[in-house]
C-alpha cells in the first residue's frame, strides 16, 4: 500500500504591489475578499528585504493567475519590477494569466513613472531596465482594472478570477 505524501499548499493567485504603500489598505482587503471567496492568495508578508527572490520566484510559479496591482510608488520597487518580470516570463510561457490592477493610476501615467524611477534604480545594468520596461509594456496593456475611488467591491474581481482557476 503506497503512502499518500501531503499536499503542499498551492497560491492559486500571487498578488504583486508596492508593499510600503498598499499593504495595509488596499491589498489587506482585496486578500480578505479573495480568502472569503474561497480564492487561495500569496501576499508576501514574510520575505525579508535583500534576501534571493527565489522563494516568491517559486510562488509566481505555483500560482494559477498574478495580480499586478500598479500604482504610484510602484516602480521605485526593484523587488516589485522583478516579480513583474518573472510574471511576465510566465505568462510568456503559458503557465500563468496576469491581470493588471490600475490603483489611482492611469495605464498611460505608468511609462512615465518607470522613467521617473531611473535615478533610484541607476546602479541596475541596462540589460535589467530593459527586462523590466519590456515586462511592464506587456502586463499594462492586458485587459485590467482601474480603480479611482476609495470603496471598492471586490465580487466582480473575484467571479473573473474564478473562470481562469
């Protein structure tokens, strides 16, 4: 009789955004919504800054769909572009569908906040800058949400969500 090993908890959704601005507001109840509506969430709330990425690297990989939740201070995040590059690479692959969340954001306001972003990202080697502008043309232009207002209902998302898990 052979031994059943235990499942190892899958992230049916990796939810990618600017920690220092969203993490307590925004993100904490779109996680909510997504946990009452049965939807298996990765928020990294424990990857300790200047660690290897290979962790959440394996989580984007694991996952079923990736929400990019763009906003202000997004792009001064090297963690945040990398994961989006990552994402991308996977999407590329098949492996894995994006959907961009536009927090009081325009999808035309981003290029110019990448580009905004160089003097804080100055010492990262062109050939990254480029894997990064290549991986943020790519996800923005993807069907997305834009938010403006302060309330937000979260039902949609999630029955969007649903049909891709």
């Amino acid at each position: 009789m052979a031994v059943q090993e235990p499942l190892v908890p899958h992230h049916q959704v990796f939810l990618n955004f600017r920690g220092v601005e969203l993490r307590y507001g925004f993100v904490s109840y779109l996680e909510t919504a997504l946990k009452i509506a049965a939807i298996n969430v990765f928020v990294d709330k424990h990857e300790m800054r200047g660690e290897d990425e290979s962790s959440l690297f394996r989580r984007i990989e694991g996952s079923k769909i990736a929400l990019v939740v763009f906003s202000r201070r997004y792009m001064e995040s090297k963690w945040c572009l990398n994961e989006l590059a990552k994402i991308k690479e996977c999407v590329d692959e098949k492996k894995l569908v994006a959907i961009p969340i536009f927090y009081k954001v325009k999808p035309s306001e981003l290029e110019k906040l990448f580009y905004d972003a160089r003097e804080i990202h100055s010492n990262v080697q062109t050939h990254i800058m480029e894997k990064w502008k290549v991986a943020l043309e790519c996800i923005k232009s993807t069907m997305g949400l834009i938010l403006k207002e302060q309330r937000y209902c979260f039902g949609s998302l999630c029955l969007k969500m649903c049909h891709f898990l």
